[in-house]
C-alpha cells in the first residue's frame, strides 16, 4: 500500500476509534467492520428489484459505499444514523440515490412515508441491539418487520447470539445465523425474511 494511502486510512481509523470511545453505547463498536463482514452482510442482500433499501447505523459509511456501488439506478437507498459525527461524515457522500437521516431507526415507519415509500426491500442494520434499552431495541425490530415487503430481508450483525429468540418470535421463525471470524470482534448475521 502507498504511504500516502496509508496515512488515511491510519488517520481515518483512528478518527473512527476517537469517535466510537465518545459514543460506545450507540455505535456498539470501537473498529470499523472489516472488508470480510462487509462482503458477508452484502451478500445476503437482493438487490435486483429493490425499490428501497435502508441502512441503520451507519456510521462512517463504509457499509454504505459498498451497498452504493451494488445497486440499481432505480434503487434509494436511506441510512438512519444518529451519531451527529458519523451523520456530518455521511452528509460528504454524494451520491443521488442516498439520502442521510439524523434520527433514531425506531421511526422507520414515518421517515419512510414522509419520502413517498410504504414499503422497504432490504434492511440492513450495524445497530448495536444488545446495549440499547430493551424496548428500544424491540420496537425497532418490530418497525421494520411491519415496514418490510413480502420476502423483505433484515439482515443485522452482532457480537452475540443473545437476540436470536427474539428475532425468531417477529420473524416467526425465518431467522438464519451465520458467522464471520474474520472481523474484530468476530460476528453473528441474522438474516430474517418476512
């Protein structure tokens, strides 16, 4: 890698970890997902006839950029971020089919419906469900399962296995579990499909 190139990436890492250590509770997280559980959460999404794809908690973007590249000049994409710096660093990726939210994921329903959409193809979530408030973290899976098409997908990585349950009773039971080691600290996928 050239020294230059490297210099940024060391420099956004560690404006990344600066940022992660202030907010832990809402970013869950004091890496950046690696390019390994990038690749495996974008794999589990369709992107074909995707009207409408929504990203919970973004933060720096780089699951973002990835999902960018990924999909159909027809597609929207939404990512809800409520972090005010990873929201600032988002608002710099100019893209037309991206649209920045600065609100809680728990609002899904009404952000949506104020843009024109009823309803989401895709939902991809890095929202650290484990250190919200209990019936925070429920009325946001509940939200978007109700906002969800037919054969939508919520996909959303954790640390642990502990929501599985959870997922399995609003899923009603089309929840499947898959790992990445690759990534720091090693994570769990839950696919759900409504």
């Amino acid at each position: 890698m050239h020294k230059y190139k490297l210099k940024i990436v060391i420099k956004e890492k560690a404006a990344f970890f600066k940022e992660a250590i202030k907010s832990f509770k809402t970013s869950g997280t004091l890496t950046p997902s690696s390019r390994f559980l990038v690749k495996r959460i974008l794999s589990k999404i369709e992107y074909t006839n995707s009207k409408l794809i929504v990203e919970y908690g973004s933060g720096n973007g780089i699951i973002t950029k990835e999902i960018l590249k990924r999909i159909e000049p027809s597609t929207t994409l939404i990512c809800f971020e409520v972090n005010e710096v990873f929201y600032n660093k988002l608002k710099k990726i100019q893209h037309k089919q991206l649209i920045i939210l600065n609100t809680s994921a728990e609002n899904i329903q009404q952000e949506i419906e104020k843009l024109g959409f009823l309803k989401v193809d895709n939902i991809i979530s890095s929202l650290p469900l484990t250190m919200l408030p209990k019936e925070l973290s429920k009325t946001i899976i509940e939200n978007s399962y109700k906002v969800l098409e037919e054969k939508g997908r919520f996909v959303q990585f954790q640390y642990t296995i502990q929501f599985l349950k959870q997922f399995k009773a609003i899923f009603n039971k089309k929840v499947k579990l898959d790992f990445e080691p690759l990534n720091i600290p090693p994570a769990f996928l839950y696919v759900c499909e409504k």
